[in-house]
C-alpha cells in the first residue's frame, strides 16, 4: 500500500453525481442533450433520446438502452 494525497468520493448516490457534472445556472447537472424549461436542481442523462422536460424541480431522469429512470431526488 502506497498513500494518496488525492480526495475521493464514493459515488455511491444520485447526489454524488450530481457533485461531479457540471450544473447551470439553474441547478441542473446534463450529461448529453437536453431540452429543458423551468427545470431546477434536475440530473439528467440523455444517451439515448432527447428528452424534454418541463416544469420539473429536483428530480432525476436516466435513459438507458434498457430503462428510463425518473425519479426525485
């Protein structure tokens, strides 16, 4: 074993992630494309369609090959 001088999260929550993504103004953290309108504090990863989102304040939308998650935080 060698000792790091680095930090470390354990990403083991929605709310670790929304850490590591960059937000906007708004709160919101975007992994791909995105259509959003009075949309705050959401999480939201779009690898697959291109979702739109309206009127929605924290929650958490994932699209996968197999599942759409959408979900508060």
């Amino acid at each position: 074993m060698i000792q790091g001088t680095f930090s470390w999260s354990d990403v083991g929550s929605w709310s670790a992630v929304d850490l590591f993504w960059h937000r906007d103004p708004d709160g919101n953290a975007f992994k791909g494309e995105v259509v959003a309108v009075d949309v705050h504090n959401a999480i939201v990863d779009s690898s697959n369609k291109l979702p739109a989102i309206v009127g929605i304040n924290d929650a958490i939308v994932i699209d996968t090959p197999d599942v759409l998650l959408i979900c508060t935080k």
